[in-house]
C-alpha cells in the first residue's frame, strides 16, 4: 500500500489514477464542500471548511509526485475550476482559450503577472490556484517579498500555519534585505465577484425588546439565537437579559467607566466585557461570577472577538494595539503593534483577524501568532475615522462604515475599494451583512438603520424607531427554515437606550 493511497480515495479515486482524473474530482469536490454553499449555517460551513482543508492537502500531496506538471503549465492549461457562483469561462485546453493564454504569457511571463493572476484567484475563492499561481511567480523571481507575504496569506487562509510563518518571515528577510516596505506597482484591481440575484426591496416588522431611556446602551451582544442579551451601561454595568421571561436577571458590576465592547462565546456559556478601565473581564454567563481578568492593554478596550471553538479572545484598544489571549489561562499569545493608533474594530474569519484604525488603517493579521499579513489597502481611500467593521460571510470581502457618513466596501485580496456611497446623513457607527451575505445594514447617528443589496450598494429601505445614535447592530442566526423565505431578523441597541428587534420580510 502506498503512502499516497489514502489521498486517492479521499478524492473518491482509486489509487493511481491518472494526474486529469484526480483534477477533475478536485474541482468537483472543491465545488461540493466550498464553505460559501452554507453560509447560512454555521456548524456545517465549519464542517466544510474542515473538509475543503483535507481535499486541498490531499490534492497538493498528489500534485507533488515526481513527474507532476510544473506550475507554469497548471496555471496555463489545467488551472481549478473556480468555486460555486464564479462566471463559467472557456475550457482550459479549447483551441480559443490556450492561443488567447499562450500569446499573453508569451508577451509578459513576469512575476507581476502570475501575482495579478494570484489575486484574481483568491477574490475567487480558488486558493490552491493562487498558490500554484504565485509559485510560479517565486520560480520567476525568488527576491519576490510580495508574493511570499501573499502566499503567507493565503496558507493562513488554509489553515497551513507552519508554511504561512516560514512564507511571512522569508518575505520580511526580503524587505529588510532591499529596505523596502512593499514592491512598488503592487495595487492590483481585483475584478467585480460574481453578482448573486438582486436583493429585493424589505417590509419590516419591529419589536421593542428592552428599555432603559435614562440610560445609554454602549454595547450589546447576543446568543446564537438570541434569546440571551448582554447589555453594557456607561457606569461599567452589563445587564444579563433573557427574552424568556423579558427581565434582566443578573446585573454584573466591576469595570470603573463605560464598558465599550462585548462577546458572547458561542455555546453561550461566557461572556467577555471591555471598558475604558483597559480591563477585559471573562464570566461565566448562567451564574453571573467573575472567571478572570486580562490585564495589558494601556487604554479603552474597544472591541471584542472570539474564535469559534473559544480558546482565542481578540481584543483591540485605544492604545493602537490588538492582543490575541489564550482564553483558558487569560496568557498574551501575541501582540500586533502595527496600527499606531486607536484600534476600534475587529473581526474574525478562520484564521483571519481583519481590524480598523480610527484614522482609517486596515490590517489583516493571523490569529494564533499575531503576525500581519496584509496591510497594503488604499489609506487614503479611508479619510475619515473608521466606526465599525463588517465580514461577508464569503470570508472575501468586508465593509466599513465611516464618520464622513459612507460606506465603503473592499475586496481582501486588492487594495481599492470596490464600492463607496454616501450612506447616511451623519456618521456611520454600525454595520452588519445578513448570513446569507446578500444584506447589507447600516446604523447611523442620524438614529437610522438603513439596508443595502451587498452586491449593488442599491438602497432597499430605511428602519425608524430609535431616537439617538445606533451603537451595534446583532444578525441573528436564522431558524431552520429562515433562509427559505428570505427572513431576515436584526437586533438595534442605541444611545436612547432602546433595544428593537426587527423582522424583516422581502417583498417584490
């Protein structure tokens, strides 16, 4: 038995086949198990995820047999069928198709060329094409710092860590070595992703689900199915609520100021809070008792993000940093100081933490070690602060609302903007993609909440009901059958100290 037998029949093959028959059974399984086919449903999107990792490592084992085509010809005749949802393209080996290729590369096979191709792959989705892609474009030029951070990039994507951190540190030996921050002429335009069906336009339904109007609300979070609110208070309390019954029943106390941010784990049996103590307290959620407090952070902790299986927090501050703490023993894993100013959003995707500076900076850094891997996003497309930070469930694209009342959404793999409109008619400070990703929502100081089709920035109508600026806006996971009908249901907290639920039915 070979050591190669088991890849085979994960990818459903008897062991030997051939080199076209193990592609083409990769390209239908990436299809099969692409995480974007569930981005309804958490636990099976995990599942995939878990899956497409495997069928990636089997496949990149088996193209790494002797005799296996080099990546200049992959890239050019035999590239992955992208993922559900691409634009169907010409076959990779039609006559039309390889003369259209070969003259291309035949006039410019530089590195910049299979980098640009890398981008186009990942915005995609089609990861193990971007690697074979920027392979080439190392093969090319191996003093290449930005294809080694990219393909760092991408590995952390996969979850490849240790070829993610030798990636990331070969291209900071690059850049140090050529005294260089980035290679210039490195902003590729990455192209429009497929449109999905226009969002229609929404008829809503509102329920009042907490009231405290003498009372600011400063920040809020949910459980999976929201039927258990936090809600923090500028005196430094946090009221646990449960619609249960539709009373607060525990009311925790401790933080000295406002308490800014909040995360609920996602079995719903912790709670984290961060205030402008610069304390970031964990509790366990039924008994309302303090478990630990994190120390390290010299300024207001504003924002807060668990990772899935809760052993990471992510925190970001006012003091320019975002530290990355091991939950079990409340350690430091790792601190990122490459934002040089107040850190006001942050979120997670994978091993992905994407977060935004006051004066506009993005950063993509890794979740376990801290390390940036990609900070080249236009700054000065971002002239205003940044109050808030939005993930599509994609993993590819993210939005961020701004104080100059835009919205602003950008590809992970370019550097510009793909969209930018004037959204409200003040600051913009929340904002939330449905899970089904064809939602946009958008919370303002001009006390609206306002929804936007995510693939057109088309305005599909505008929520009203509170009285002050919108603090946070809670997606919640839908019902087995949600997604069926199009329902969508949204949770409001703002400074008038009013919670809504909001239904929101499609209509047209």
């Amino acid at each position: 038995m070979s050591d190669l037998d088991p890849y085979y029949r994960l990818l459903g093959l008897a062991p030997g086949a051939s080199a076209q028959a193990v592609k083409q059974a990769y390209r239908a399984l990436v299809k099969q198990w692409h995480p974007d086919r569930v981005v309804h449903d958490e636990m099976r999107r995990q599942q995939a995820e878990e899956r497409l990792k495997a069928i990636n490592d089997a496949y990149r084992r088996l193209k790494a047999q002797p005799g296996w085509d080099e990546p200049e010809r992959a890239a050019d005749t035999d590239r992955p069928a992208p993922t559900a949802g691409a634009a169907a393209k010409p076959a990779p080996n039609s006559a039309a198709n390889r003369t259209a290729r070969t003259t291309v590369y035949a006039r410019e096979a530089t590195s910049k060329t299979f980098y640009d191709r890398a981008v186009e792959a990942v915005d995609e989705g089609d990861y193990e094409a971007a690697l074979d892609f920027l392979r080439a474009a190392i093969r090319l030029n191996p003093e290449d710092a930005a294809a080694y951070k990219f393909r760092g990039f991408v590995y952390s994507v996969l979850g490849l860590e240790l070829s993610a951190e030798t990636d990331l540190a070969k291209a900071q030996q690059l850049e140090f070595e050529q005294q260089v921050v980035t290679v210039p002429g490195r902003s590729p335009a990455s192209p429009p992703s497929p449109t999905p069906p226009s969002t229609p336009n929404y008829q809503w339904n509102s329920e009042l689900l907490y009231r405290h109007p003498a009372t600011p609300i400063t920040a809020v979070a949910a459980s999976r199915d929201g039927q258990r609110l936090a809600i923090a208070q500028p005196d430094g309390t946090v009221h646990l609520w449960t619609r249960k019954t539709g009373r607060v029943f525990h009311v925790l106390t401790g933080h000295v100021g406002a308490v800014r941010s909040l995360a609920i784990s996602r079995d719903g049996q912790f709670l984290v809070s961060g205030g402008d103590d610069a304390l970031i307290r964990l509790w366990h959620w039924r008994s309302g008792s303090l478990v630990r407090m994190l120390h390290g952070h010299k300024g207001p902790v504003r924002s807060l993000a668990l990772s899935g299986d809760r052993s990471i927090l992510v925190s970001t501050s006012d003091d320019g940093t975002v530290r990355h703490w091991h939950l079990a023993t409340g350690q430091p894993m790792a601190v990122n100081n490459s934002h040089n100013a107040p850190v006001f959003a942050v979120v997670l995707q994978g091993l992905m933490v994407l977060s935004a500076t006051q004066t506009g900076r993005l950063l993509v850094s890794q979740l376990k070690t801290g390390e940036t891997l990609h900070t080249d996003w236009d700054d000065e497309a971002q002239q205003h602060h940044v109050r808030a930070i939005a993930l599509h469930p994609n993993g590819r694209q993210f939005a961020t609302a701004s104080s100059d009342a835009h919205i602003q959404q950008w590809s992970i793999a370019a550097t510009d903007p793909t969209q930018r409109w004037n959204a409200h008619a003040d600051q913009v400070t929340a904002i939330a993609y449905s899970m089904d990703g064809t939602l946009l929502v958008s919370g303002s100081a001009d006390t609206h909440l306002k929804l936007w089709d995510a693939a057109t920035g088309a305005h599909r109508g505008t929520l009203t009901g509170h009285r002050d600026t919108i603090t946070h806006l809670i997606i919640q996971e839908p019902e087995a059958n949600a997604l069926r009908d199009g329902t969508q249901h949204l949770i409001s907290s703002s400074l008038d100290g009013y919670l809504h639920q909001w239904t929101l039915n499609p209509v047209g």
